[in-house]
C-alpha cells in the first residue's frame, strides 16, 4: 500500500494532480479541500494517499491531512458511495462541517453535493453518526470548535456558567464523542 507520497508538484488540473518522486511521476485525484491548501507547481508537497486496486486501473487518491484521508475511508464503506462521491463530499465539506451535518442529520445539505441523492444522504448520516468525531478533531488535541460549542450550551443550560463551562471544556479529551466530553466536563466541574 501506498500510505504517504513526498515529491515535486508537476502538474495541478483539479481534480488531477501530477507528482514527480524519484523520476517516477504519480497521478493523483484529490479533493478541492487538498488542493487548495497545495503550494505552486515546482514547490515539493507531501501528501497521504490511498490506492484503491481495481480490476481494470490502480487509482490514488491524496490528502494534505491523514485525517481527511481516514474520513475518506469511512465513507468508502458505506453502502453506494465510491471514490468519486466521497472526494466529492470532501470537496464540498470541510472536515467539520461534514461533521455538523452528520451530527445535525442534515440531508437537505448532503443532497446538495453532487451525486448524493436524498437515500444516499440518510445512509450516510445512519451509518457515520458517531463514527466521525475522532477523526475530526485533529491533531492538536483540542476539541472542535463544534462539540465546543454545544458542549458548552449544553452545560449553561444545566445551570453552570459560559466562562465554567468552556473551563471545563479545554481540559477534556478531544477524541471522544459530544455525549462524552459534556460527561467529562461535568466531573471536572
């Protein structure tokens, strides 16, 4: 498997980009999110990948960040989604908001990414409800501003103060899901 690709940007043609390494140059779809964030063409880049093997071509599929290649990954195991939906998720979504819209069962915001019909959006929210969090968080250990904010709403509305309640926040783990971090808040409370 092709886990993570160092290399010169060749080429950038969205969704195609071309990335030389050691001489050998990869073609890689990536999501609008990716490539923005990518530098000039010539400038080096690192990316995450994902190489999906089928019968007929091996594709690769790249990411600036490991976590949006794991929720790329997700949502390839849910039922009728492929490749070209799921960059399309991602490409219409950042990272949390499709979290929000998972959280909040928005399909009406789902439908309106290319090829997601309204069945297809209630799978989705079904099948990932609770199995996002981790993913979205990040890297730099604190909680997303989303689960933040609800977290906090949700303890001012059992009595505690706005300033306690993001206190408390700050010093919860930010890998868990919204029901438990407002657990955790409140025994540190």
């Amino acid at each position: 498997m092709i886990s993570r690709i160092r290399g010169v940007l060749i080429e950038k043609a969205p969704p195609n980009l071309v990335v030389e390494v050691g001489g050998i140059s990869y073609d890689i779809e990536a999501s609008m999110g990716t490539i923005y964030e990518l530098p000039d063409v010539g400038q080096e880049v690192v990316l995450h990948t994902h190489l999906a093997i089928r019968e007929d071509a091996h594709l690769l599929y790249g990411f600036s960040k490991a976590e949006e290649r794991s929720v790329f990954r997700k949502l390839l195991k849910v039922n009728g989604i492929g490749a070209k939906i799921a960059l399309a998720i991602l490409s219409a979504l950042s990272l949390s908001d499709l979290l929000r819209v998972i959280m909040d069962e928005d399909v009406l915001r789902l439908t309106k990414v290319p090829g997601v019909g309204r069945k297809t959006a209630e799978r989705l929210i079904l099948e990932l409800r609770g199995k996002l969090s981790e993913d979205v968080a990040g890297s730099n250990g604190s909680v997303p501003a989303s689960f933040s904010d609800d977290a906090v709403s949700a303890l001012v509305s059992l009595g505690y103060s706005d300033r306690d309640a993001r206190a408390a926040i700050k010093n919860v783990d930010s890998g868990l899901p919204l029901s438990e971090i407002i657990r955790q808040a409140l025994k540190l409370m």
